[in-house]
C-alpha cells in the first residue's frame, strides 16, 4: 500500500504489477493491482492505476474490471530536516467498475496522499498518510476515509531484500461503515537488474476486519518513451 516520494525519471516509463489472494470470513477475492508511471518532470509523474477483480467463495463468482484512477505525484522538496524527501499525490478515482459485480464502488473519488521518505544508510522509510472523499450516498462505501502507513526495505545478501510494512485504515461511518483496520505486510524483495525487482510475502490482520492475503508482484523500468 505504501509509496515513496521517488518520481520517475522524465520521460521515462514504469510498470509496478502484481497479484493478490484475499480470504474473509468464507469470501475470495483475486487482484491484480497495476500501476503505470510515465514522469512527467524532474519532479512529477503520472500514475494509471487499474486492476481485474475476481470474487467467489460464499458468493456467486463475479470478476471484471475494478475501478480506474489517475494520480499526480509532485515531489515538493528532498532532505528536510523532519519530512524528508516529500511529496503530495492528489488522485481522482472513476466509477468504472461494476458494483453489481462487486469490482467496485460506483463513486467517483478524491484522494490526497501525504508522502515523506528517508534513507538511513542501506535501510529506506517511508510514511504515508491519506484522505479520500467519495460521492453518492454512502450505501455502497463510506463517503470519508483515511489512512495511514509506515514501510520499510532493508538489505540482506546480494539482490535479497526484506520489506515490512505496518498500515491502518480508521474506522469510517455511514451504512458502509466498519470498524478499524491495522495489518502488517511481510516478505522479500530481489533485485533482478537493475531495470527489474520482484516481490513476494503476506498480509497479516491485526485489527479489525481486513483479510488474510498472500501477493506476488514485479516493479519494471520500462524504458524512456520520449
């Protein structure tokens, strides 16, 4: 769930993908989170962010496309004394899934994510925090959200890494309100080239009702593209 303050190079392209197996209370859902960045300057990039939902499990199986959104990353200064590298990532998320198959919430939505990263040595740190707004009535997802995330990656030998991350999301009202969520994100990292890194670990509930979950994914540096 975490991002660094990091922007791609301009003019340059890369792709972050991956898969998710989620398992609540007798309901599956298969993701496949994908993320396009095209820099659009020393300091901003565009984010195309989309994914194909499957749900099955105690429910019929339903999949399609899950909701797309946009994002602007602006990298607003580096070294500050508290904050780091820091960023702000505003983002508008479309109604373009189906909420009849469950692959999304039929509200357009505003986001504002907080980014402040640190490198200490070989060890990097990254705090996210997060406010969405939402449309409709609140039936189908809570019309206010936050949430929060602490990461970090570490060296282990050679091209092995190890990250960790420890996020919340705050419990929200309305007729799709739930309670609080705090999990933690485990696994290793490898180092393909220097073009390629893959992923792989868990997600462990620690509050509340979020699902147990095992992921896979890569992070490619495309190439330049202009």
């Amino acid at each position: 769930m975490a991002t660094h303050a990091g922007t791609v190079a301009p003019g340059w392209v890369e792709l972050e993908t991956g898969i998710e197996l989620d398992r609540l209370d007798g309901a599956h859902t298969l993701l496949t989170p994908t993320t396009l960045k095209i820099g659009l300057g020393r300091s901003v990039q565009l984010s195309l962010v989309d994914s194909f939902v499957r749900n099955s499990g105690n429910a019929p199986v339903a999949s399609g496309l899950g909701d797309a959104s946009l994002g602007i990353k602006w990298r607003l200064a580096e070294n500050l004394p508290v904050a780091g590298d820091f960023a702000v990532l505003p983002s508008i998320k479309l109604a373009t899934g189906s909420v009849r198959r469950r692959t999304g919430t039929g509200t357009t939505d505003a986001g504002l994510l907080l980014i402040s990263s640190h490198q200490l040595g070989g060890v990097s740190l990254d705090v996210n925090a997060g406010y969405v707004r939402r449309s409709g009535d609140g039936s189908n997802a809570p019309r206010n959200a936050t949430l929060w995330t602490v990461s970090g990656g570490l060296p282990v030998v050679g091209a092995l890494g190890w990250a960790a991350e420890l996020y919340g999301l705050p419990a929200t009202s309305g007729p799709a309100g739930q309670k609080a969520i705090v999990a933690l994100l485990t696994g290793p990292t490898v180092q393909i080239r220097r073009w390629l890194a893959v992923d792989a670990g868990i997600i462990a509930p620690l509050a509340g009702p979020q699902p147990h979950a095992v992921y896979a994914g890569l992070v490619w540096n495309i190439g330049q593209l202009y």
